[in-house]
C-alpha cells in the first residue's frame, strides 16, 4: 500500500489540532461513541483482522483473541466506568486554606501520538486508543509498516469508524516516521524496542512532550527447587513460545535449581511435541519470524551457545524452531540482548538468593516470574525484584487482567495503561482550590508581617484535627439527635411500651 505523503504530514497534525481545540472531545458522549465505534469495528472485522495477522505472523486462533474480542472487552470496562472517572476528585486542604475544598479534575493533553508494534499489530493500537479516547484526546495512530497486512487494515477501517476530524491514521516507514516526530504533540505513546524509545525521547523533549513508552527487556522466571516441573513446564512453554517468542512479556531466559534440570529438559521434549508436532513448521498453532531479516537476527544469538533441543533455523521462511539453550555464557548475545523469538536459555542455580542478585544486577525487565509455594521466597522475589509487572505462579496472564497497570520500568518503559491506569496516564490531573463566595482571606495573609501575626499564621498551619474514628463520630451524632429529639422519643417509648 502507498504510504502517507511526507508533505502531507504537518498539514494532517495542524488539522488535528485545530479541530481538538474546537472541544470535539470533551464531551463525554463524543467519547463513548468512539468507543463504542472501536467495539464495532472489531465485531465487524475481525475475520479481516484474523486474516491479516495470520499473514503476517500465523497467529493461531488463541492469540487472535487478543487482537479482536479482548478489545471489545476492554472497551466495555472503560464504557461502564467512563462516568465515574471523569468525576473531578476531592482532596483534604491545610487549615490555612479554609474555608475552600481541594478538587482534582481531568483533563485531556490534546494531540496523542499512537506509535504501534508490529508483533500483535492490532491489539496494541486498540487497547492503548480505548484509555487515549476515554481521557478525550485527539490522535494520530502510526501502525507499524513492518506488518503490512494489519497495517492495510488499520489505514482501510480507522477513517470509517471514526471521527476523522480528530482520529487519523499515518502510515508509513522510517522517514514518515521522523517527520512525524517533528511536529509537536501533548503526549507520544510508543511501544517497541529501547533504540527506537530513545529517538523517541529525543523527539519529544524537543517540545517537552510527555511520553509513554513500553520497550520489553530480558523478562526472567524463577522456578522454586521444590515445585514440580512436570504441572508447570507447559505453562513456561506457552509463555515463551506464544507467537514464536515474539512477545513483550514472553518469558526471556529460566532459572531452574540444578536438581530440576533432567526432568524439565525431558518434559520440554514431550511438551513441543504435544503443542507442535513433530514438525513445528507445519503447526497451524506455531507462529512465524515476522520477517527474514528478524529471524536472521534470532538465529544469530545461536552462535557460541550449545543448544540442547531444536535450533533449526530457515531464515528466508522466517522459521525459528522452538529451541532450549542450557547455561549459556553471561556475555554471550543470547543473554545480554532481548530475545524476541523462540529460543528458552535456561540457567541452574544452587541457591534461591542467586537468581534474586542475578536479575537485580541487570536492566529492570518489563516483567518477573516466579513459580513458589515458599511464602518467604515470594515475599523476597516481590520486595527485590524491581520489574513493569509480572506473576507468582503464571506467566503472562498479568497483561490481560484490565484492572492491573500495564506498563515498565527503566529500560524497559515508562507510563502505564489498562483500565483506569490509562485513562489517569492520558489525563492532565489538574488541581484547583476552590473558595466559597462567602469566604474572606485572613488579614494574617497580608503585609505587614508583624511578631504576632507570623506566630498565628504558624499556630494555624502547624494545628491538626485530633483523630476521629468513625465509631466515635456515629456515636457523637446519635446522641446529638437524641437530644434534639428527646420530646418526640419520649412519646415514642410512652406509646408503644
């Protein structure tokens, strides 16, 4: 498909701008319509989505999930709660403040930039637009080029859907892209790797944009010596190999106590062949290399490492077979670079505290796994282990629970989304105290500062309410209606007992 003319780009931003600021989105039922219209949109082509993520990446029909129906969940949480987030929030002010309330309200930035990923090309333009249209942003949505099939998809269906005043779609490769990233926005949300999140940085802090970055990393997962390897290897394996390793949170490199060795390699041989077959490249629920140059680079992170299962590698079929690595060298590639495709380096360890300092040692990954029946073992890996997010006892699963924060750390990204979390990240929390009509300011306020006014000023800001349970303030308003209405319960009791 043609790309977005470069010209064309400022003249697009500009237009955008213009009519954001004609207060198209403010309105709160503008905001659940778009909405609504994502939700239909993903009812109405999610066999043209399926279709094209199947091309670009054979997607098996699970992982389709997540490009179609797991939108249109995520869009009805945001529909049932829209009313209630939008409300402005109260907050307690400082005695010298009275009398005034505290009101938080929220705001959109204006102008998003939605930059997408080509690894699930789809849902990682939806679920981020759904908090950037609830907030009541304008956008502009950037799909990746290097998923041409959901790309076409993305440029085709957006401007029918849509609000095209305020929601358009730019496409393109690297040069669009740039040119993009001149034009000044009020936020930038990019998902991908950490050398394309520091270009983007760059751009933004050029007009001091906000940004919202989610950038992966080497995401560990910590096997506790006496769990038992033969209940949880497939659920390692499906967290690893789920679109052939193409996955921001998929599981980057195991740690297994030594003892656990043996078993686990001899349960993640029946494991492949269970999911895949005998030939994974034949498997419908096996996905493929997004493109020949990335499966060259996998490929690549094999040399000088012993690969203990698998390691066949087609580069111009974009096919990387499932593969275990056993104890690789540190500063070998395989452990030093995000994988990003099928190949599971596994690391044995003697003592717990190990894999706590080796993970702690390295870039804060998007996510930490830990499978523990040892309660001080989790309360370890969760209190030192600094990570976007992640699970005890699953893999993965974090990322589709709405109500968790989707986001990283450090390197591995900035900001956060799902449910409330993102609408409150594209929001601009504005703060205000607001004075009642009636009110004067205190005359210890104004120059001239005498002795004796600065020590009331202090006396006022330095005085603090004694603490009141709630139990005591029932109490004290039941006997205040007690003797306000003392006549009447006389009579009660008179008539009754």
């Amino acid at each position: 498909m043609s790309y977005t003319p470069i010209s064309e780009i400022p003249s697009i931003v500009a237009d955008v701008r213009k009519n954001f600021q004609e207060g198209i989105t403010l309105d709160i039922e503008w905001r659940k319509n778009q909405i609504r219209q994502l939700d239909k949109f993903v009812k109405e082509s999610s066999e043209e989505i399926k279709e094209a993520v199947k091309k670009d990446l054979k997607m098996n029909d699970f992982l389709c999930f997540f490009e179609t129906s797991a939108n249109t969940m995520e869009a009805q949480t945001a529909l049932e709660n829209l009313d209630e987030w939008v409300k402005p929030e109260s907050r307690t002010l400082p005695p010298f403040a009275f009398p005034a309330k505290g009101l938080i309200y929220k705001e959109p930035y204006g102008v998003v930039l939605l930059i997408a990923p080509w690894n699930y090309p789809i849902g990682l333009i939806l679920r981020p637009l759904i908090a950037i249209l609830a907030a009541g942003n304008a956008v502009i949505i950037k799909p990746s080029e290097v998923s041409p099939a959901a790309e076409k998809v993305i440029a085709t269906k957006i401007p029918q859907y849509f609000d095209n005043r305020v929601i358009r779609v730019v496409t393109g490769g690297v040069q669009e892209t740039t040119e993009l990233l001149k034009q000044k926005f009020d936020h930038i949300m990019y998902t991908g790797n950490g050398t394309v999140g520091k270009i983007i940085m760059k751009a933004a802090a050029e007009h001091l944009t906000p940004v919202t970055l989610e950038l992966g990393g080497k995401s560990p997962c910590v096997v506790d010596k006496n769990m038992d390897i033969k209940k949880i290897t497939p659920k390692i394996c499906f967290g690893k190999f789920m679109n052939a390793g193409q996955t921001c949170v998929s599981v980057d490199y195991l740690f297994l106590h030594k003892d656990q060795l043996p078993t686990f390699q001899e349960e993640f041989k029946s494991c492949m062949k269970k999911f895949y077959g005998d030939d994974p490249k034949k498997s419908q629920d096996y996905g493929k290399m997004i493109t020949p140059r990335h499966a060259q680079r996998v490929a690549n992170l094999l040399n000088n490492v012993d690969v203990a299962f698998g390691g066949d590698c087609d580069p111009q079929s974009c096919y990387i077979s499932p593969t275990l690595v056993v104890n690789p060298p540190a500063d070998s590639k395989l452990m030093e670079e995000e994988i990003f495709g099928p190949i599971l380096p596994v690391i044995t360890y003697e003592d717990f505290q190990e894999t706590i300092d080796y993970i702690s040692q390295r870039d804060k990954p998007l996510a930490a796994y830990l499978y523990s029946e040892n309660q001080e073992n989790v309360d370890l890996f969760t209190k030192r282990v600094s990570a976007g997010g992640g699970c005890v006892n699953d893999v993965v699963m974090h990322v589709a629970s709405f109500n968790l924060p989707f986001g990283g750390v450090g390197p591995s990204g900035m900001g956060r989304y799902s449910g409330k979390d993102g609408f409150d990240n594209f929001s601009n929390r504005k703060a205000f105290l607001v004075k009642s009509k009636a009110s004067s300011d205190l005359d210890l306020m104004f120059p001239p500062y005498t002795e004796s006014k600065v020590k009331w000023f202090l006396r006022i800001v330095h005085f603090k309410l004694p603490s009141i349970s709630r139990q005591t303030i029932f109490l004290v308003v039941g006997l205040l209606l007690a003797i306000i209405f003392r006549n009447q319960l006389r009579v009660f009791f008179d008539t009754h007992f």
